[in-house]
C-alpha cells in the first residue's frame, strides 16, 4: 500500500508532497529564499535562472547582478536567512540544515554571538517550527588563517552542529582544511563538504578520507567509480544531492541520466535537496516530484530518500 508521500507524487500533487515531512540538508540562505518574501523586505525580484552556466565563476556573476548588492551587508543577510525559513516552511521543510559562512562574522564587529542572534531571529520569524540545524561553513577561497580565525569564536559559542566547506572545488587542495576539520571534529560538529560537483569520484573519496567527512555535498562524481560508491557505501558517507542545481550548472546532461539512481543502487546513502532554491526555481517537493516524473526513482525509493534526510 503507497504512503500519504507516495501517492502525493503518483497523482503528480505538489501540494500534498508540500504536506508531507521532508529535509533540506543542503541549501545556501543567500540564494536560498522565498521570492515573494525577498522581493517584499528588499525591493529584489530574482527571476530563476533561464538556462545552463558552465562555471562556478559564471554562477558567482549571475548572483552578483541579480542580488545587486542587496546581500552584502549585515541586515540584507539577515532578510536572506529569514526568506530561507519561510521558503522552507512555505514548502513543507520540517528539518533544515543551513546558516553562516564563518567569515560573516565580520559583519557582525567578530561578535559570534550577534551572528547567532541574527540567525535564531531569522528561525524565530521565518519558521519557528521547523526543526533547524545550526550549520557553519568556510569558503573554499578564504585563507586557511582567516578561517580560523573567525572559526574560533562560533566554535566557542557552543550552538553549531555541523560544518560545510564550499565554493570553488579546484582553488585549494583539500589538505588544507584537514586541521581546521578536526578542531571543529573535536568540537563535536558533524562534518560535511563540497566535492565531486566539478571534481572527480577520486576528490570524493580523498576529501573523505582526509578531512573525516560523515557527509558530502554534491558527489555525483562519485557515480563513476564502483570502487568509491562501494568505500562510500561501506562508511555510511551519505551524499545530499540537488538534481535541478547539477542540470543548471550542466553537470548532468538530463535528469533522466542523474547519478542519484547508479548511487542509490549501489547503496550509497543518498537524500535530495534544493542548493540554491531562489536561483534553481525548484523547491524540495518539486525536486522529489521531477525525479519521478523523469522515470529515475520510484515513489518508494524516494519516500525511503525522504525519510533518510529526516533520521
Ligand atoms: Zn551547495
């Protein structure tokens, strides 16, 4: 007999998908709210994104000139981070992993304390009842002093769960967080990164082995090597993939061809998530709905999906 969820996407129903329980463990406050809500607060309409960019570098600029500088200082984040509740919750998120990049302290006179009242106001005001994991995370650019150097106050704060490394795969080898990663591992943070987007199924596993991951953004690279899917599988690493983000970003082709299904079935834990929902133009539910429409997963494997990102 087919679930609440299951019947929600077999009768195509967006709106009963929106009342079911989901996650979104991989999503950007920048880029990450409701339109409506954005364009109300800032005066900012941002249009999805019309067709495919093929570089970090032209995504960074098609953010540049929608966002018009709107999100450049302290009290245009805190309406970002705010619009990425009511996203959220407009969409039936029950569980939300998102916050601060490190260096946003910054704006805040290196007050880690003010960052995190910015932060619980946004959930207070965007989605109190969503279940909200506090994340941090380092921009793959910044220097590895200044990382931590803003990392020691938010880690002290003590209210941090897990840590993210993002931005662009290529700029600086991996190694170079690894002390960072196990300052933030003795901290009791769960670890997680960016790979395997634009790097390769080897990057996946190094990134891994090398800063301990329990979780990796992206990884769809991973899909080329049985070997890596197997260590992956074996480890329990657990992958939250953003089918409609790969697809913009022409990191897959066809949705019909994503890797979440060769990953799936090669046991690797998998959970689906919306990246970047503002610029994409797809919400969770949209994204559950798309890859049953596409034929890729079956309306059981992705309410087991589902319920993966809410354990
Ligand atoms: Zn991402």
């Amino acid at each position: 007999m087919s679930t609440p969820f299951q019947a929600a996407l077999e009768a195509g129903d967006l709106a009963a998908i929106r009342a079911c329980p989901k996650a979104d463990l991989h999503i950007h406050a920048i880029m990450g709210g409701c339109r409506e809500f954005v364009r109300e607060r800032l005066g900012l309409d941002v249009a999805p994104l019309d067709g495919v960019l093929g570089s970090m570098d032209e995504m960074h600029a098609w953010v540049d000139a929608q966002s018009q500088g709107c999100f450049r200082d302290a009290a245009g984040r805190a309406v970002a981070f705010e619009a990425t509740f009511v996203q959220a919750r407009n969409d039936g998120v029950t569980r939300l992993e998102v916050g601060s990049d490190v260096w946003e302290i910054t704006l805040h006179d290196h007050s880690a304390q003010s960052v995190w009242s910015m932060l619980t106001t946004a959930h207070a005001n965007g989605g109190p009842q969503i279940d909200w994991i506090p994340q941090m995370s380092f921009s793959r650019h910044c220097p590895v002093r200044a990382l931590d150097y803003w990392m020691a106050p938010l880690l002290e704060l003590g209210r941090f769960l897990t840590l993210d490394l993002s931005g662009d795969e290529l700029i600086q080898p991996i190694e170079v967080f690894a002390p960072l990663y196990r300052r933030a591992k003795r901290a009791g943070l769960r670890l997680k990164a960016h790979v395997g987007e634009w790097g390769t199924a080897d990057d996946v596993w190094r990134a891994v082995e090398v800063l301990e991951l329990d979780e990796v953004q992206h990884g769809i690279a991973a899909a080329d090597s049985p070997q890596v899917m197997r260590m992956l599988a074996n480890a329990g690493v657990r992958l939250n993939l953003c089918p409609t983000s790969n697809l913009k970003l022409g990191r897959v082709a066809r949705l019909e061809d994503h890797p979440i299904r060769r990953l799936y079935d090669a046991g690797v834990r998998v959970t689906v998530n919306t990246d970047d929902p503002l610029m994409f133009g797809a919400t969770v539910s949209q994204e559950f709905l798309n890859l049953f429409q596409a034929g890729v997963m079956s309306a059981a494997e992705l309410d087991e999906i589902r319920l993966e990102g809410l354990r």
